[in-house]
C-alpha cells in the first residue's frame, strides 16, 4: 500500500452561456465499496444541511409547501427560492423560482441538479446549476464590471461550496481525509468565470 495521501478529484466547470446564464458543475467519483447507498435526495438533504453549516446558520435553507427558500438570518427574506424537487432516474432537480439574487424578469427559469450515477465501479455525485441568470449580472448583456464583480464574488463562493461540499461528502463517506484537484473540465461551452 502506498503511504501517499491519495487525492479525490473533483471536475469543475463555470461558464457564463451565450444568453448571459450560468452554467457550472462540479462532480466526483467516489468508489462504489463507500457511496453504493447514496441517493439523490440523501445527496439534496446532506448539501441543504451543509449550506446552514458552512455559513454559520447566516444563510438557512427553508423547506415549505411549495418549496425551498435559502433565507438570510433574521430577515426571513429568501436569497434563492426553489419548486420542490423532481426526482428522476438518479437525480433530484430544484427548479428556481425567485429570491433577491435572481434577476426579476427572468426567475422562472435555472435549476440546480442533484445527481448520483452508478458507473463501472464507482459512483458519481455531482451538482449542476443550469441557466441560473444572478441579479448581480444585470441581463442578458453584463458589463466587464458586472461580469467581473459576479465573478469574485457568486461565482467563486458556489464553487468553493461544492467543492468544498464534495471533498467533504468523501471523507464522511471514506472515514479518512484525501486531498482535493480541482480538474477543469469542458461540458458546455461558454465565457468561464
């Protein structure tokens, strides 16, 4: 056995799309012997309760009737809202539906995916935000400095939350730590972020 920390490697992709959406995945490939059980909505639970964990309970996701709300601590005022999730052949799918980060005119649209695939012996996990449009890009045209500021900003904090999130999933899993890659990965075209 070799006495190197072994790494998990975790695929990751953040593009700003033609129509000024977002796009960005980030997955791993965890051995079939730790994540066999793993579902999608274990996958949904596990991250809803780790967002609250991650931000000191400053951003709490709400689940209600009609959906789920990412609120901000004592304001009750939701930052993302979502339908319910729709299951699906090993995914779950949070359609976005409003929140004061999400641009007005174009709320009805985004979702974020849940994912858990059973592959040639391992099991990959994934989280995938499709056609997401932030306020904080202003349209289907941003500006540098709009482009820039979502860039240091939502762009990097959902990357270091999944990331963080799926190095995190692994070692709960594994019992033991490894070190995290980060290897880019080219799923749908765009300007990355």
């Amino acid at each position: 056995m070799s006495s190197q920390t072994p790494f998990l490697d975790i695929a990751c992709q953040q593009v700003i799309v033609e129509d000024a959406s977002v796009f960005s995945v980030q997955w791993a490939d965890l051995p079939l012997t730790i994540a066999g059980a793993i579902s999608a909505d274990d996958l949904l639970g596990r991250y809803l309760d780790y967002v609250k964990k991650f931000t000191l309970t400053l951003i709490r996701p709400v689940t209600l009737g009609n959906g789920i709300e990412f609120r901000l601590v004592g304001t009750g005022r939701s930052l993302i809202s979502f339908l319910p999730p729709v299951y699906d052949d090993g995914s779950a799918t949070l359609r976005i539906c409003g929140g004061f980060l999400v641009q007005p005119r174009r709320c009805d649209r985004g979702e974020l995916r849940f994912g858990v695939e059973h592959l040639h012996g391992i099991v990959r996990v994934s989280l995938q935000l499709s056609d997401f449009c932030p306020l904080i890009l202003g349209g289907s045209s941003p500006s540098p400095v709009r482009f820039w500021l979502y860039r240091v900003t939502q762009a990097a904090i959902h990357r270091l939350v999944t990331v963080r999130f799926l190095s995190l999933l692994y070692h709960g899993l594994a019992g033991h730590s490894a070190g995290v890659r980060i290897v880019k990965v080219a799923v749908r075209a765009g300007k990355s972020v």
